[in-house]
C-alpha cells in the first residue's frame, strides 16, 4: 500500500507542478473566471432579489438547486450515521448522578448556563441578516447545533432540551423538506423549480425572490442543527449492551459505598 | 420473397425444447415430442428440396442483427445437403436413442433430449444461415447447446472432457466472432455468394492470409483439423447417441460444412488461388487425413479407434473445398453426407455392442459377427464404404475429390487419397476378420441381437449408404445438390 | 504562463494536495486517514478560492443603498458559493467517516489498519 | 375539465409540454420520498415501504416518458431557478441520456423489493434511514445522468456515494471496515472531480457543460486544461473501479447487503461511465481531446479488462470474483469510448446498459443462492440447479451473456466494441476483447460446473428462498434475452443521434 501512495503522489505532484504556471495569475480582472459569468452575479443580484450579499444570491438562487443538493448531502450524512450507528438509546428523563457531572464542574456550568443563550440568538441574527452580511443557513444552523451540543457536553449525555434523536431525525428532514417545498410550490404551479419570483406572495418579483431565499435558508438552518446533533447523538451513543452494564456497574458501586 | 419454411425448419426443433423439459416424468411423451418434432423438421426441410432443385433459393430475412446486417436464412444447395443430413438423422438417433437409453437406464435423459432439439435446430440454423453473422450465431449456439451432451454422464473423466472441450471451442469461438466482424467490415452487409464475396474487398493478400487464418481456426476446431483435434476424442466419454449425434449429425459436421462456407461461399476458389492458400489448406487437411488414420490405428478402443477415423474423413471435406476445381467441391459436399450415413452406422453398431456386451476394446470383439449378424453387417458395409470401395457412398465421393485434384492440378492429393483407403482399410480390416473369422469356431452359437430400436437404425443407414453407392441421387439428391452448388462455386454456371 | 509569485497559492495547494493525498494512502492509523481527507478537501477550497482574487476588488457584500454593484469593485461570488457546498460536502464524509470508525473500533478494539486485517483474516479462517 | 376541451393532436402537445415541464422530477420523486421516509417510518414501517415503492415506480414511469419524448422530439433543456445557463443550473438530456435514466430508474426499482426484506431485523427508525438511503441513491444516480452542469454532478456524485458508503456498511461486520477504505477513496475520487473541474472553470469562466464545450477550444492547447481533463478522468476511473484504482470494489461488494447488491453492482460503475463519456464526447469533442490522452486512456482500459479477468480467475468467493469481472467489464466500456469511432462508442453503450443487466441478475441470482444455503463460494452453490431448477438458469444466462455468446445481449456489445476496433484497425485491442472473453468463459464455468455437475452436501442448513429474491433475478434473465434480440431498437435510437450530433464519425 506504501508504494501505491508513493506512486500517486509522485504522478500528482508532478501533474500539480508542471500546469499550475499554464493557469492565470491570481487577481488579474482579465482572468476567464472573474470575466465570463461572474460580473452578471455582480451587477445584477441587488436588482434581481433586492439582497446585497453576492454570495447568498448565487448559494440560494442563481445556483439554488446546487444547495438543495449539499442540504441533502447534509441529510444523507446524518442518516448514514444514524444507520451505522443506530443502536437505540433512549433519551432517559431523569439524569442519573454521573450523568449530571460527566463533564460539568460548577465553574463550566455556570459558564455555560450563561454562553448557551448568546450562541443561539447569534445563530439566529446570522441566518435572518444572511441576506445583508456575510452569514446564512448553514453557518445559522451550525450555531444552532453549537449550543445545543454545547449543553449536552456540560450538563451530560442524555439531555439537551428534549431534542433527543428521534426529533433530530425528523428536524434533518424537514429542513430539507422545507427547501425542497419551496421549490415544489413553484413548480406545481406551472412555471419552474425554485423559480422563487413565481412564489404566490402579494410582492414585487424581486422581494418576492429574497423571501424564497429567506424560507430556503430557514429550511438549511434546521437541516444542518438537526444533522449535526443526529450526529452527535449517534457518535456518542453506546450501544445496548454496553449501557445495561454501565448502569449495572453504577447500582452496584453505588451499593459498595453506601 | 418471404418464404419462412427455412425459418420453421429451424424454430420447430426449438419449440419442441420446452414441451421436452416440461414432459420430464413422462418418458414416453417426451420421446413423442421428440419424434413429432424430427418429423416437422424433415417435413419443411425436404418441401424445401423441390424449389432447390428447381434452381430457386427460398430466403427469410427477420430482425436486424447490426445495422444492416439481418438474421438471414436462405436454402442454397449447399445448405440444403447438411440441412437434409442432419434432419434425416435425427429421426434414425431419436429412435436409437431411445433404444439405448431405455437399455442402458442412464440418467438425466431429458436433458439428452432437450439439448439434442437444440443442438439439431442450431445445425439446420447453419445449414440455411445466409450472411456470415447469423452462422456466427448458430455457431456458437451448437458450442453451448453441446457442453451438456459432452458431460452427459457427470462422472469425473466426462467433466474433465468437457473443459477439454470448452478450452478449445471457446478459444475458437473468439477467433471466429473477430473473423465475422472483420469479415462485414471489409465488405459490409454481404451474405454468401457461390465463388466469395471477398474478391471485391479491397484488402491486402496479407490481411486476406490473416482473415482466412482466423476463420480456419474459429471453424477448424470444430472440423477437427489436425491440431485442433484434440477435443473430439475427449469427448469419446459421452453415451453412443450422443457420439453420434457429435461425429456424424450436427457438430462436427458443422464444422466441416463452415469450411465449405468459408472457402467456397467466402474466400472462393479463384481468390484463395491468388492468396496461394490454397495448397497450404489443402497440404494441412492432407496431413490430417494421413495423420488422424494412423492415430485410428494406433487406438485399441473402438469408439477411439471411430473418433480419429472421423478426424481424418473430415479432412476430405476440407480438402475438397481448398481444392477448388468442381469434381472438389461436389465431392466435397457429397462427402458430408456420405459420411453421415457411414459413421453413423458404425456409431450405432458400436452402441448395440455395447448395450449388449459391454465390448469396448476391438480384441473382446472376437466371434461376434456370429451373435450379432445384422450389427456386424452393417458395420462391415460401412466400414467398407469408408474405405472407399465401389457400389458404397464412399466411393463417388472419393472418385470425384480425386478427379477434382487432377483437374485442379495437385496430382499429389490423389496418391493421399489412395493412401488412406489402404489406411481406413488397415484400421478397420482388423474389426471385421476378428468379428467373423476369429472366436472359438465349434460351438453353435445362437442369435442374439439386442432391443429392434437398437440393430434397426444402423441397418438402415448401412442400406442407406449402399443406396447412395449405386443411385448418388437417392431420394434425397445429394449428388445433383452438391453439383449445382460446385458449378455455381467456380462460374461453371 | 503566470511567473512563479503571481500563482503562489498554488504551490500552497499543491502541497497541502500531496500531504493530504500520502497521509491518506500511506499512514495506517485509520483516524489519521480521516484527518488526511480533510487536508486534502480544505486544499481543493484553497484552489478554488484564488479563482475568486480580483486586485483592488472588496468582499462580495454590496454596501447598503448600492443599486447596481460594478464587477471590477467586488470579487468573484461564484467559487465561493461552490466552496460552501464542498466544505458542506467534508462535513459530511467526516461525519460518517468517524462513525464507522466509532463501530470499527467498537467491533474489533483497534484502528491500526494491520491489526485491524490480521483479526478479520483470524476470524474469517 | 381542461384535457377534454382541447383536440386530439394537442393533447399530445400538451402532453409533451407537460413532461417537458416535469422532466426534473425523474430526481425530485426519489429525493422528495427520501425526505419523507424516515418520518414516515416512524410512524408505520409498511406504509413508508409503500411509499418509496410507489415514488420508484412514478419514477420508473416518468423516466420512460421522458426518454420516448427524447428519443421523439429532441432533447429537453431545464432551467432551474428561472436563471438560463450559464447563469443559473441546467438539466439536459439527450438520447444517450434518455437511454441511462430509464436504466436507473428501472434498477432501482426491482432491487428496492429485495433490498427493503432485509429491514425486517431492524427498529422502524433504523428502516427508516436505510430506505431513505436507498431513494437518495437512486435520487443520486439519475441526478448525474440528468444533470448538464459540472459542480451540479459533483453535488449528487457525493449524495450517491454518502448513501453507498452507508448502503454498504450496513451489511455484515467486515462491510464496516470495507465501507471506511471505499469512503476515503471515494471522497479522493470526487476531490480529484472537483480539483479538475477547478481548473476547467479557471480557463472557461463557466460551469455549464454546453457553454465550456463552446469555449474549451481555445484554450485547449494550455497544460491547465489537459491537468483537468487528467484529473477528471482519474476522479471517475476511481468511481468505475478500473484497473490499478479497484481496490475498494472487491470488499464493498463482498460485504455488502445481498438486498442492495443488483441496484449498486448494476449501476455505480454505469453512472460514472456515462459521466465520463459526457465529458469526453459532450464537453472536450470540439475541443478535440488529445489524441494521445484517449490513446493513453485506451491502454488503461485494456489493462484494467486482462487485469481484471485474471483477478476474477483466482476468487473462491462468487461475489469477490463478480467484482473483479466488473472491473474487466467496465474496461470494455472505456475501451469503446477510447477507440472513438461510432460503432465503438455505439458498443461501448450497449455495454454499459448489457452489462448492468447481467451483472445485477448474477448478483440477483446469487442473493437467491445465498438465501437457500447461507454461503456464496463455488463450493457453497455445489448441486443448487436441482433445488433452484429457474435461479441456476437465470445464473447461467447471466454468465452466457457476459461471455458473449449470441443471441445474449452481451454478444452484440460486444460485436460493436470489436467492429470499431477493427474499423479503427487497433488490433491489440481487438486481441484483449477475446482473451479477456476466454477468461470470463473459463470463470464463470466453473459456478456452472459447481451448479449442475457437482452433487449437493446434504448437511448444509436449507432454507427456501423467498420469492421476492428469485423474481428479479428472473426478470433480469428474460430481459438479458430480450435485449440481445431487440438490441437494434436500443441502439437505433442513439447511433444516429451520436453520428449525427458531430460525435465520432
């Protein structure tokens, strides 16, 4: 196997070397990439959808479909975990002892009980303000699942607001859902996938255009939290058996003391 | 234009596969469908006949294959001869089969049957296939349908048979698929023409050699020319119905009828001339001949002994073909027949001493001609036949391959040909003085014949040849047939 | 054909490609495969992103009020739009890729890839 | 009602015009389903198996509209978003991919029955994901085939692969430690894709296919181009598994669950292919790729074809050699691309679609043989023709077809690759095409011998194998017949359309 990697490398390296001079200097204006299709991005998203950052324009709606795409690998990612690792712990209510301090001190759960609120209301001001500043549905929804797990780590496994795997799965899927609905309406309406200036609201086509980006990047935002804690949730699962014996071997430390 | 009796010809044995393997608890229903089917078979092969005779060439095209390439059937006279042969046969083997099978109590009966329908529709599919793509197709179709005959009886040395068998077949199906396409690429959509298609190719003598290469092995192995042989004795492990279905019926012949196809229908005489090929075919089916007698002779075993005799007979076949001038190929193609009938007969004596004595070296053979008059006879006429002596199938054709090599100015292959009759004469002249002069002389020995389904069918093909001897045009025509299709060959018209 | 300091990301690329690329193959730790994967997409996003360089262009949010933005004032949108699907795509393979080692190691106790095939060559004979 | 009010001969416009519209949705029913399953299946596992039945089946038919509208009117072009190329993303399909779509969408129908029995053992969550899965698969799949823009194919090349990573580690322990090594591959492969795709997209400005097909040829000549074209094909050979990068086929389809074993075996290496032959043939035709790069690429098919049948000769275990034979097989299909003249390219599609069928109803058939004795070695099928008279056959007209015995399909694939071999007169290739086809005769007889010939150990557990196991593998068999006799409609459609649309002559 070592040999293969060496081979590889070596063709690549030499691959690398040998054409990168042949592609245009960085930061010429001249260059195809900055003069063929990205000056139209440029000039005419504030005019199309009524939304000053670029790039939210052309992630959500000039080159929307390719999002739908990655919020479905999101999902695809989240379910793959959950089917590798699907050994079924449910959420338990009532922590035990352990539970409450696996990672919490007081110092980090003083902290936390005062960091988790700003994270989540920051996760929202960047998905709502994704059409002004640099920000929108996944970072949005990254935040969310930041917090979220933050908890989960400081007050223990098994609670995090409620949102145990089962609401993770459901959430994943219908944030998807959500983007893909959007795109739907259009569609059952006649005129094109995603088209969002189609959308019936009472809005000229431009706002009608920056409220589709707005429902679309609400449908990633859950998507992506709800992945990510899927994810989580499944990583930090243990199976069955090992948790029968885990508690097992608390009752019977717990006798041993008492 | 459509006339779809060449296609029925081919498709009834087909249909009859399923009602076989359907009817597998019922013996007789399935040999029922078995024999109804040989009848249908022979049936629309010799309506065909007439219309042939008369100079027509009845023809089906069906679906397109490639572009522009059809699955096109035609009755040419050629095809005729083998068409006739194989489907006359199966009547007579079924019939054996039967006998001998119910005899021997073998299993897996119906699978026998079944592939036999097969193989038997895939020879007629030869016979009449009219571009070089749909006899590619039957071809490869008899391979397959073959390899559960070869392995008929499961046991070890029959496996190893088969992969013998699979080897070498295989390895010339690819040969001949890369000929066919090569073929339709130098001269695309042609289809069988008396004096070849290639002459108008337009490729080079060397690429010509190359392509005639590649078809003599893709088909020389199921001719068994020399050293593609080595298969066919292999196969010898396989029940006797089954060897004659090999040797005499359908595969083998098959593959002497695909040379005929290629050197006559393809490349032509005149071209194969100009290649100066044709000596060189001719030299090597020679060595085969000469070759394959002497192995015979070296050969204790009698369906061995049968086997090699059967290397060497094709070889007239290929032989007369490579020749080129008429009296060749009309011999050439009459041999087809005439051996048919001969080996099948000596095939089907083999068997009935088998189901009777369980014989199997020609030395336990002494005194049987007493026992077994009508078997022994038979065997002796064909034997005779083989050999080449007058009044017997075997004869015309010899006499017409060679005066096709002095026409055609190789007088060497005539002293061949009189070397292996003394040869055929040396292998089986022991057979017969053992069965009748030899064995304790004294004691009366009483007649003692095996089932009638068994001793009847080689009489008849033994008669059958002798009939062929003295009338060449015996109900069937082979002779006029084989003429027709030589003079048309070589622009004699 | 750009002098050498004109493309100079690309060296960084290149170089991030190939050690990304040989941790991958060569190292047998199969976490430390999974981080090499990673190096390897974050040099793609390195790649993509010196497309997006214009001199002298600002950052592609158009400050408030503007109505029709110039091309040569805001840099090239598109790569990074195509870069948030390929760091969503990391995300995504890591995210499996440490769970089946998360069952890998559950299963078999170990994530060095000699060890790992000795014990599945030992409980398959 | 407004069908009704409206004649004949425009109701067929209408009709066209309305698959015109819903053309994307061949991608949409999976992907949509998908969303829905696992919150489906929480509720009730059967209803959210009929449901993904159902959306495959939509979809199955739609595909087939979609492609008779193709094959009738031309191709159909999607602008998404509302945004026309090279603007926004587009979907277009063409009749070779009206050809593909079909193929999928049938695949993944007939082996989701199989692929579904297997969720029995697990919580409704668990099912839920694994069908879920499945759809996203299949979504992932034909969005490939249907896509016309770049980055979009790179987006549902990495969807189909997280869900056959996924596929593939759910089957037995060791499909976990095959799924990890088939994952960093994988995500080498799409990286390679993306990496190539950057540097096309640095010397054309445009992700479009169509539009980077217009302005490739100017700078075809730059070392840039020819580094991405290199990286692309590396990226997808990786995907096909050819020869030296199939490392991962053999374990992820030894390990993999029987269910999904025909829809992945049959379709994965396809789907790349046809990316493949999109990008030689669609985007770098007028460009004109390198003589020398398709001749390079010719030389890695051959060696990939013998490499691969050589493998296939040393495997005991049936779906271990299955995979080695795809590696060979999906060599003839490059090889017919690499040659370039229409009739090799012709071959090399037919292949693509003769190949999927035979492999899959292999594996189908196998899954069946697995069912009844719980092994999958030579060995282990000793004797099954007696017990499972209809699954060995299908099994072995399987295997006849791959070998390229007439009237198979898999002969006429192969008359095609070796026409256009001889026409380009490449005669080593011509060569590599038998030998690797006497290899496959002399591997794939060996099952048949151990099916037929051998007698079956008595003390080996027997279970009977459900019907919804063997039926695929029996339609598959029939379809094998049916595409060798009716393979002149198949190719009928798109040898024109190759020819005619300036491909190779």
């Amino acid at each position: 196997m070592r040999s293969l990697s060496w081979i590889a490398v070596l063709f690549t390296g030499v691959v690398l070397f040998y054409t990168a001079p042949s592609l245009p200097p960085i930061g010429d204006p001249e260059s195809p990439a900055s003069s063929h299709v990205s000056p139209y991005y440029i000039e005419n998203s504030v005019s199309d959808m009524a939304t000053p950052n670029l790039v939210t324009t052309v992630v959500t709606d000039y080159r929307g479909y390719d999002t739908l795409g990655e919020t479905t690998v999101i999902m695809t990612a989240g379910l793959a975990c959950l089917l590798i690792l699907g050994f079924w712990t449910p959420m338990r209510r009532h922590p035990t002892e352990t539970d409450r301090l696996s990672f919490g001190s007081p110092v980090l759960d003083a902290a936390a009980r005062l960091l988790v609120p700003y994270i989540l209301l920051f996760a929202l001001y960047v998905l709502f303000h994704g059409h002004h500043s640099p920000g929108g549905g996944f970072q949005g929804g990254t935040l969310l699942a930041a917090g979220v797990i933050l908890v989960r780590l400081v007050r223990g496994r098994d609670c995090g607001w409620g949102v145990d795997r089962e609401q993770a799965v459901r959430l994943a899927c219908s944030g998807a859902f959500l983007y893909y609905a959007v795109g739907l309406i259009t569609m059952l309406m006649g005129h094109l996938f995603l088209d969002y200036s189609k959308l019936p609201l009472p809005l000229t086509a431009a706002m009608r255009r920056n409220m589709g980006i707005l429902g679309v990047e609400i449908g990633v935002t859950v998507a992506v939290a709800g992945t990510m804690i899927l994810i989580f949730d499944c990583l930090h699962a243990t199976p069955h058996e090992d948790r029968e014996a885990e508690v097992s071997a608390e009752r019977a430390g717990a006798e041993g003391h008492t | 234009m459509n006339d779809t009796r060449p296609l029925w010809a081919v498709l009834v044995s087909l249909a009859a596969v399923g009602p076989i393997l359907l009817s597998d608890k019922r013996p007789n229903l399935r040999e029922a469908w078995s024999f109804i089917a040989a009848a249908l078979k022979f049936g629309f092969v010799v309506s065909l006949l007439p219309a042939v005779l008369a100079g027509g060439t009845p023809e089906c095209k069906l679906l397109d294959l490639a572009p522009g390439i059809a699955l096109h059937l035609r009755a040419d006279p050629a095809g005729m001869v083998f068409a006739l042969l194989a489907s006359t046969l199966w009547i007579v083997t079924t019939l054996y089969s039967i006998g001998y099978m119910r005899g021997g109590k073998s299993p897996h009966q119906t699978a026998y049957f079944a592939s036999f329908a097969v193989c038997v529709s895939s020879a007629i599919g030869i016979a009449f296939a009219a571009n070089p793509l749909t006899f590619l197709l039957f071809f490869e179709l008899l391979t397959v349908a073959t390899y559960p005959l070869v392995v008929h009886n499961r046991s070890e040395e029959a496996v190893r048979g088969g992969r013998k068998y699979l080897a070498y077949t295989f390895i010339a199906a690819q040969c001949l698929l890369v000929a066919v396409v090569w073929s339709t690429f130098l001269v695309p959509g042609a289809t069988f023409q008396a004096g070849g298609f290639l002459a108008a190719s337009g490729a080079t003598p060397a690429q010509l050699r190359i392509l005639l290469l590649l078809f003599m092995i893709g088909i020389g192995v199921k001719a068994a020319i020399m050293p593609l042989h080595g298969w066919l004795p292999a196969a010898m492990v396989a029940p006797t119905p089954v060897s004659a279905l090999l040797h005499a019926v359908a595969v083998v012949k098959a593959g002497a009828f695909g040379c005929v196809r290629v050197l006559v229908f393809i490349f032509g005489p005149s071209l194969l001339r100009e290649i100066g090929m044709d000596w060189l075919i001719a030299s090597v089916a020679a060595a085969t001949i000469v070759g394959g007698s002497l192995r015979a002779l070296g050969e204790d075993n009698l369906k061995r002994r049968l086997a090699y005799s059967t290397v060497s007979q094709l070889s007239y076949i290929v032989l007369g073909a490579a020749l080129g001038s008429p009296a060749a190929i009309a011999g050439a193609i009459f041999h087809i027949a005439a051996h048919g009938f001969m080996k099948i007969t000596l095939f089907f004596c083999a068997g009935s001493i088998y189901t009777r004595t369980h014989y199997t070296e020609i030395a336990q053979l002494a005194g049987l001609g007493k026992r077994m008059p009508i078997t022994m006879g038979a065997f002796t006429l064909a034997a005779l036949g083989l050999a080449g002596t007058p009044l017997l199938a075997g004869f015309v054709s010899k006499w017409n391959l060679a005066l096709g090599a002095i026409h055609s100015g190789n007088e060497v292959f005539v002293a061949i040909l009189v070397l292996s009759a003394f040869l055929n004469f040396a292998y089986f002249f022991p057979i017969v003085y053992t069965a009748f002069f030899e064995g304790d002389k004294g004691e009366t020995v009483r007649f003692d014949e095996t089932h009638v389904a068994v001793w009847l069918p080689p009489a008849l093909t033994a008669v059958a040849a002798l009939a062929l001897g003295m009338f060449p045009d015996f109900f069937w025509s082979f002779y006029t047939l084989a003429w027709t299709a030589a003079k048309a060959a070589t622009g004699l018209g | 054909m750009s002098a050498f300091y004109e493309i100079a990301n690309y060296w960084g690329v290149a170089i991030l490609l190939l050690v990304g690329l040989h941790g991958m193959l060569a190292r047998p730790n199969l976490m430390r495969k999974l981080m090499a994967m990673n190096i390897f997409q974050v040099a793609v996003i390195l790649f993509y992103l010196s497309f997006a360089e214009k001199t002298g262009a600002s950052t592609p949010v158009a400050p408030h009020g503007l109505l029709h933005p110039l091309a040569a004032d805001f840099i090239n949108p598109l790569p990074h739009a195509l870069m948030l699907t390929a760091i969503v795509v990391g995300v995504g393979t890591t995210g499996v890729g440490l769970a089946l080692l998360v069952s890998i190691y559950r299963r078999y106790e170990t994530l060095e890839e000699p060890e790992l095939l000795e014990k599945m060559r030992r409980e398959n004979a | 009602m407004l069908l009704d009010a409206v004649p004949f001969q425009d109701t067929i416009g209408l009709a066209a015009q309305l698959i015109r519209r819903a053309m994307p949705a061949m991608v949409l029913i999976p992907l949509g389903a998908a969303m829905l399953s696992p919150i489906l299946a929480a509720r009730s596992p059967r209803a959210a198996r009929f449901f993904g039945g159902g959306a495959l089946l939509l979809n199955f038919f739609l595909s087939l509209l979609v492609s008779n509208l193709v094959w009738w009117q031309g191709p159909i072009h999607y602008h998404f978003g509302g945004w026309a190329p090279p603007i926004g993303i587009e979907y277009s399909v063409d009749a070779v991919g009206a050809m593909m779509a079909p193929l999928v969408a049938f695949f993944a129908l007939l082996s989701f029955a199989s692929a579904s029995r297997l969720e029995k053992e697990w919580t409704p969550s668990h099912g839920g994901a694994f069908q879920a899965l499945y759809l996203l698969l299949s979504a992932g799949l034909m969005g490939i085939v249907v896509t016309g823009d770049l980055f979009n194919l790179y987006v549902f090349l990495e969807i189909s692969s997280l869900s056959t990573y996924a596929l593939v580690a759910a089957g037995e322990d060791r499909a976990k430690v095959a799924a990890f090594r088939y994952l960093i591959i994988g995500s080498v492969a799409a990286t390679f894709w993306v990496f190539g795709l950057g540097y096309l997209y640095a010397l054309t400005g445009t992700l479009n296919m169509a539009d980077m097909a217009e302005r490739l040829p100017a700078v075809i000549g730059s070392r840039a181009a020819v580094a991405g074209l290199a990286f692309i094909v590396a990226g997808l050979a990786i995907k096909m598994a050819l020869f030296p990068l199939h490392g991962w086929q053999p374990d992820a389809y030894t390990y993999a669950p029987p269910g999904a074993m025909p829809f992945i075996s049959a379709i994965m290496a396809k789907v790349s292919a046809y990316a493949l032959f999109r990008v030689l043939y669609d985007v770098f035709l007028k460009a004109g790729p390198a003589g020398e790069a398709l001749e390079l690429l010719g030389w890695v098919a051959a060696l990939s074809i013998l490499a691969g049948s050589v493998l296939a000769l040393g495997q005991r275990d049936i779906r271990r050699m299955l995979a080695y034979s795809s590696v060979a097989q999906i060599g003839y299909v490059l090889l017919g691309f690499s040659i370039g003249n229409a009739f090799a390219v012709t071959g090399a599609l037919l292949h693509m679609v003769n190949h999927a069928v035979m492999k899959s109803c292999c594996f189908a058939a196998l899954g069946a043989f697995r069912a009844k004795t719980g092994r999958a070695d030579v060995d282990g099928v000793a004797g099954l023709a007696k017990e499972m008279p209809w699954t060995a056959a299908a099994f072995t007209i399987a295997a006849l077809g791959i070998i390229g015995i007439p009237p198979l399909c898999g002969f006429f694939s192969k008359y095609y690759l070796i026409r256009g071999a001889v026409q380009a007169s490449a005669w080593p290739f011509v060569a590599v095409f038998g030998v690797s086809s006497v290899l496959g005769t002399v591997y794939f007889f060996r099952i048949i011998e151990s099916l037929y010939l051998r007698s079956a150990d008595q003390g080996a557990k027997r279970e009977i194998a459900p019907l919804s196991v063997i039926a695929p593998a029996l339609l598959l068999a029939g379809l094998v017949l049916a595409l060798g006799v009716f393979s002149q409609d198949v190719v009928g459609n798109f040898v024109p359309i190759i020819v005619g649309a300036g491909g190779p002559s």
